[in-house]
C-alpha cells in the first residue's frame, strides 16, 4: 500500500498542512490529483500533494482510497503556483483550497488524463488603454488560441466578468465565465472547462488562479490596478495577481497587465524588465478648471460651482446625463479656511489635518493641534471643519436644480434602470458598481474636488488622484462632453499629469520618493496579524532583521486578529525570500497582502 499526503478543503488547525491516506500500489492518484475521500463520515474535496514514504498514523489507522476517482488535475506548475502561494501569504494549502477550489459535485465526470503542454518562454507586457481594452484582449486571445492554447483572463469583479463575455462572445471566440454568484454545478463546470475542452478562455475572478489549465499560453490581468483582485474579506489573504503571474512565468506564458490607469509600480517592472509596453497616444482632454476661492462662498461651501450648475442644467436639458464624481461618501472633518479654501496642514508632514473632538490631528505622523481661531493664509475667520460628502453635494443639488433628478451613487446603490437624463454624483462605484451608466450618453463630466485625493495619508495619494482624474477625463473624451474640474489649489501634480495626457513625469517622480523612503515596489509591504506567540515584535525582528516596522493605520487597527496588535512590515528581501522568512513565524500568525484603497 502507498502513502499520499492530501490536502482537503477544509479549515483545519494551522498545524495540520495534509492529511495521510493509504492507497493501492495500483491507484492511478499522483501529484496535482483531485479527488473526494471520505473524511469523519462525510466525502470532501482533497488534493494529492504528494507520497510519503512512512506516516505518523499506524497504518491499520490509514484510510484507504479505493476507486476514487480523479476529478480534476493540477499541473505541475498550477500544483507549484499553490504552493508558493502558501508560503508567500503564510497560508496552508488546505485552506487556501477552501477559498480557491469550488464546491466539487458528487456526481462530478472523472477528468480526463491530458499531456502537459510543452512550455515557452515567458514574456510580459503592459497596456494602458482608454477604456477600449476588448479589442487588444481579442487580438491576443486569438492569436494563443490559433496556437492551440488556453487563456485566463483574471478580473476584479463579476459585472465586469460579464461584460467581458459578451464582449468576446460577439467575436466568436470560446468563454466560459467563473465566479461566486454561479449556482455550485455551474460553477464547477466552468472552472473545469478549459481542462475539458469546452473553453478556450476563462473570465473569473480571483477564483481563477488555480482554474486547471493544461495548455496555458496567455494570461490577462484586467484592470490591475483593482484592489479587488485580493482577497481581503478573511483570512486566507491572497493577491490573485502575485499568483496568477507566478503561473504565468513557471509555464512559460505571455503576462498582459491592462489597465486605464495601471499602477506606478506595475509600469516601473515593465520598464526594468523589458516588457512590450502598449500607451495610447498623448493627448489632452477637453479639461476645463474650476478655481474654486472664485466661487460664490455659499455654492463652494457645498463643493459646488455656478459653473458646474450652468453646464450640469445645460447637459440634461439636452437629454443628457452628468456625471459628477466625488470620492467621499460621508462628510469629511477636515479644517479649511471659507474664504480662501487653505487647509489647516501638519506642520511636520504637510498633511491636512482632521478634526477630532475639537483637536486636529494628522493622521499619517500622529501631530496634534489646536484649532485655529483664524486662516493661516489669509487672516479670514470663517474656518468650517466639515467638507461635504455625497449625500450632501445630493441635497444641494435637488436644492439648487428644482425638477432635475439628482442620484447618488455609492456601492451599496444600484444604477436606475430607466434612461431619464440626471445628475449623478458617485464615488468610485461610477468606475464599478454602476460602470454601465458610462455607456449612457453623457453631456458633462466633472470632479467636485479634485484635491481631495491628494489629502489621504497614503504614499500612493497623488497616483491615486492621477487615476481618478485620468478615469473621469477618458469618459469625456469617447463622449466628446466637457469635462470640469473643481479645484482650490493651483494644479497639483496629478492634475497636471491629466492636462499632458500621460503621467510619464509624475510617475518619474513618485517613483524616485519612494526609492529614497523605501516604499514598494523596492521594497515588499504586507500586515503581519500576530498569533499566541509572546513578543511578536522579536519574532518579526528576527524573521525580517533589515525591515521597517510601524502599527497599521486606523483601517487596518479594525482588523486586528484576536485583538492583537498588527504591524505593518515594509523589507527590502526579494520575493522567495519573503516567503522563505514568513516560514519562520508561527503557524498561527496571519500574513495580510498590504492594504490598496480604490483607486
């Protein structure tokens, strides 16, 4: 009888990183395997890791695995990808399999047994595009599958999933789609599809990273630069995009990061490893600014302009919608001057200060405040500690525009399915929950205030509000509308970024400050969740001795494990290092992929 190590999906304790079986000298079961075996009465989902030449279980005690069937088959280099990704974010692979393998049918056809395909040589590349992505994605997909090759294409979310079906289905190509929402049959059946023959593409979301696919020659991360594609709703926390390119590489596979907006770092990696790099061509949108301390002190209390008004009452008496985009949902405490628009900033930092409980306090260094009794910068005493959220830019517009419908959006608010033309004021949902609205026709798009990203105690602010800002003026642009641009300040960097049509110099120099504070890309971040082990910091110290230590900010601080404190580990190790290093620590520790705001 042979001893397999198995993995079932099941949360076990972190201790346990495989279970042994028995099986016939004859059992056609090796690595990569997939197969249910029962287990305390019941039949669960398991993969063979491995055999073993002894077990710690007397062998009277082992579970035999007589005709089990093989229900699907990991290759070498999927079975490879889940382990690095174990080690990576300090997971064990039988809990990674709860999170990355679907519900497997009782019933379920045995795979068939299919050759592994031959590997090439990897190669990458980057795509910023305006929103236009299906048309390049077609191209490649159908020159890998006149190859005889299968694509992954990964995305953040299922509409988006979705759109991308249908989109390639008008162009005759082969999809099959994977993600939550399909009933659990469905499910399994399109995660097996292009191991089955039945697909040559398959849209998932980060269900796709362990998706068997035996002839692999292309994956595509699609909208990169998503936070979405990581896990981060439980532990087990994974960055799909880390595994999906480990993939790609040990198979031999093209590597396609796109986006509209792909992140700095992303185009940095291209740069320094000699990627085919695809930009569309420089080219200013039709911006138009807003300074706001010209504004009417009543309209720009409410991050609103008459401008703004004009051209919003203008577009929808034109049977047009506006889109007016403002990424706050509540309102925001933060000290700013009426009459001029000056934030009350931190005197080490340069960050605007937030109002708590009648004190100031910066929020990236900790610097604290009393409140001012007049501006700074012009002496005026009409201080308001309260910028306006969308729920309130809302209201002022049913106010100010009577008979206009006015909606909020934000993601937990659905899209109107009729066409009357209004006003939407969103958050990010615009760019996701609500992305079909961008397909509506728009007369006016406009940032309430585009200095706001630029306030967030974040050393990626400035890309962000680069993104955003590149986001809104692409829908100007394949719109052909207005695009208006509130702002308080002179043009900042990102903005300027936006006016050029390309973010080569902002990235250039965000770049080089990351590089002298030791930000990623060159150096690795994540949040380590301490376990029962005494003294976490000195298991940390030992584990990573050249790493920069810090608490995690007021977000992360709500996700601290078992109320322990976690930590923020920022080190200048190489990947397999890291991994190799995290092995070091408890197995109860939890290793969180470091925190992304959307953008």
């Amino acid at each position: 009888m042979r001893i397999l190590r198995l993995a079932p999906a099941l949360r076990l304790p972190p201790r346990f990183g495989w279970l042994d079986y028995g099986a016939p000298e004859d059992a056609p079961l090796g690595p990569g395997d997939i197969v249910r075996v029962p287990f305390r009465g019941r039949r669960v989902a398991a993969l063979v890791l491995e055999g073993a030449a002894t077990s710690n279980v007397p062998p009277a005690r082992l579970t035999t695995l007589a005709e089990t069937p093989v229900v699907a088959r990991l290759d070498t280099v999927t079975l490879s990808s889940l382990r690095y990704a174990a080690s990576r974010f300090h997971a064990t692979v039988p809990a990674l399999l709860t999170a990355l393998l679907p519900a497997v049918p009782a019933r379920a056809t045995p795979a068939e047994v299919r050759p592994e395909a031959l590997r090439s040589t990897f190669s990458g590349a980057l795509l910023r595009h305006r929103g236009d992505a299906v048309v390049a994605y077609a191209a490649r997909i159908q020159k890998t599958s006149r190859a005889l090759q299968q694509t992954i294409l990964a995305v953040p979310d299922i509409l988006r999933a979705e759109e991308l079906a249908e989109a390639l289905r008008a162009r005759d190509l082969s999809v099959s789609v994977c993600h939550h929402d399909l009933a659990a049959g469905a499910r399994w059946k399109a995660w097996t599809s292009l191991a089955a023959g039945t697909a040559d593409v398959l849209i998932a979301t980060k269900a796709a990273v362990l998706a068997p696919a035996p002839r692999l020659g292309l994956v595509i991360i699609d909208a990169e630069d998503d936070p979405d594609h990581v896990q981060r709703d439980a532990a087990p926390y994974y960055d799909a995009r880390l595994v999906l390119e480990r993939r790609a590489r040990d198979a031999g596979a093209t590597l396609l990061f796109a986006s509209e907006t792909p992140r700095f770092a992303t185009a940095w990696r291209a740069r320094e490893e000699a990627w085919t790099v695809t930009a569309p061509v420089e080219k200013a949108p039709p911006m138009t600014l807003v300074p706001m301390r010209q504004e009417s002190r009543a309209l720009a209390a409410q991050a609103l302009s008459g401008t703004f008004l004009d051209a919003a009452r203008g577009a929808v008496q034109e049977g047009k919608n506006v889109i007016a985009f403002l990424n706050r949902a509540a309102d925001a405490r933060i000290l700013r001057c009426e009459d001029c628009g000056a934030l009350s900033r931190c005197a080490t930092c340069g960050l605007a200060l937030a109002l708590h409980d009648g004190t100031l306090r910066c929020a990236r260094c900790g610097t604290t405040a009393d409140v001012p009794a007049s501006c700074a910068s012009c002496g005026g005493i009409r201080l308001s500690g309260r910028i306006p959220g969308v729920d309130a830019v809302v209201r002022a517009l049913q106010k100010q525009l009577p008979g206009t419908r006015v909606v909020g959006l934000q993601r937990d608010r659905g899209l109107p399915d009729d066409s009357v033309p209004s006003i939407f004021v969103g958050t990010e949902t615009l760019f996701k929950n609500a992305r079909p609205l961008l397909d509506r026709p728009l007369g006016l798009v406009a940032a309430l205030d585009a200095d706001g990203p630029m306030r967030r105690p974040d050393y990626r602010a400035a890309e962000h509000a680069w993104a955003e800002l590149e986001r809104l003026a692409n829908a100007a642009r394949r719109h052909g509308c207005p695009f208006l641009v509130q702002t308080w300040e002179a043009p900042h960097a990102a903005l300027q970024a936006v006016q050029r049509g390309s973010p080569a110099t902002l990235a250039a120099t965000e770049l080089a400050d990351r590089k002298r504070f030791g930000y990623p890309p060159f150096r690795t971040s994540f949040i380590a969740h301490p376990g029962a082990a005494a003294n976490p910091e000195r298991l940390l110290r030992t584990a990573f001795p050249d790493a920069e230590l810090a608490p995690v900010g007021r977000d992360d601080r709500r996700r601290a494990v078992k109320g322990r404190a976690a930590t923020t580990v920022r080190t200048a190790l190489p990947d397999e290092a890291v991994a190799a290093a995290l092995d070091t620590l408890p197995a109860d520790w939890i290793i969180e992929p470091e925190r992304e705001k959307y953008f």
